[in-house]
C-alpha cells in the first residue's frame, strides 16, 4: 500500500448517485487542504483527500524534485503503482462503485496528469489546477477519451509560459478529451477557478 504517513481524509458524501473525488494537495499540503474546494465542485460527493509521501519543509508533497525545480522523473514514477493502488483500495474499502474525480492543484495537479496517463482507467475525469507536464517522452496513449479540465494562470510565476497549454496538446494527441482555460491570474485557485471547475463536472457528469 501507498505510504502516506497518517490515514488519508475521508468525508461520506450525501449523494450516492454523484462520483467521489479524489484530492491532491500542492506542495507543502497536506489531506485536508483541498476538502472546501471539493464541496464547491460536486455538492453531496464523497471525498477522499490523499496526502502526499514525501515530507516538505511545511507540509507534504507527492513527488520529488530537483534544486533547479525540475521534475524528479523516476521518483515520481517509483511512486505512481503504489499511490494507484491506494486510490483503488481506498475507494473498494468504502465502497465506492463508481470511478473517482481526481482534483489536483500544483505539485498534486501534475501527479493527476501522471495518474491520468499511466492509469486512465482508474479515474472518471480529472481537474487538473496549475499543472505542468509529468514526463518528457513523448509516448503516451490510450487515454480513450478521459475528460480533463486544466486551468492555468496566466501570471502564475510558479509555472513558465505555455506550461498548461503543451500539457493540453499532448493529452489531446494521447486521446484524453480536454478542456483547456487560461485565467488572468496567478498561482493561487481563484473564484474563477472553482467557477469553471463545477460547471465542467456538472456537464460531464449529468
């Protein structure tokens, strides 16, 4: 099993009908940063918040990177079979029948881009904030059609200009059906966010 240190957050949601989402917190987070959010996105959906396994200097991320702040490539993929695993576990233990959201935002929106790649068929859809792409090759496949919604901003000083839009391109060439929005604002989820968020779930999930 995924060692995520203490026991992930999870909060039973009133609507057995709508899919449970599945959070990843940004850099620094932890299982419960991402719980209001998630009340705003799907209203009554039962949410499981994942913490991240490696330790930061306030908080937890999911993958590790390099002094310069590139991806740690192989760090990130050594953890990816084990944090799939935990989703699928965690989602059978409470038995949850229907497939996750998976929400990220940062360091958490690129380690849903991954799982989205190496494991479409674990997820529903994914809402990937702030993002940037996962891997260098350029060999994925097989998304058959997953629905993503990558929201960027355009001042966000974290990421480099066009981060989110080559992500989006090469989703796309991987089969993933994307919805691709730039916002005039910068790293931090804004109310536009949250906006744009619900009604793309509410479309793809009526």
């Amino acid at each position: 099993m995924f060692d995520m240190g203490p026991a992930h957050a999870f909060v039973a949601g009133a609507d057995s009908a709508a899919p449970p989402l599945v959070l990843l917190h940004g850099s620094d987070g932890n299982e419960t940063d991402l719980l209001p959010l998630a009340d705003e996105l799907i209203p009554g959906a039962t949410k499981v918040g994942l913490r991240g396994a490696v330790v930061m200097n306030r908080g937890y991320g999911f993958f590790r990177r390099f002094p310069d702040r590139r991806i740690d490539e192989s760090d990130l993929l050594n953890r990816l079979p084990g944090l799939a695993a935990h989703i699928h576990e965690t989602c059978a233990a409470h038995n949850l029948a229907q497939q996750p959201v998976a929400v990220g935002f940062s360091n958490g929106a690129i380690m849903a881009a991954a799982l989205a790649i190496t494991h479409p068929e674990l997820l529903r859809a994914a809402v990937l904030l702030r993002p940037q792409t996962p891997f260098s090759d350029d060999t994925w496949g097989g998304l058959n059609g997953l629905p993503v919604l990558i929201l960027d901003g355009v001042h966000d000083e974290r990421r480099s200009p066009g981060d989110g839009r080559h992500l989006a391109q090469r989703l796309r060439q991987a089969g993933a059906q994307v919805t691709h929005h730039e916002l005039p604002v910068g790293h931090a989820i804004t109310a536009d966010d949250r906006r744009l968020a619900r009604l793309w779930l509410e479309a793809i999930t009526a």
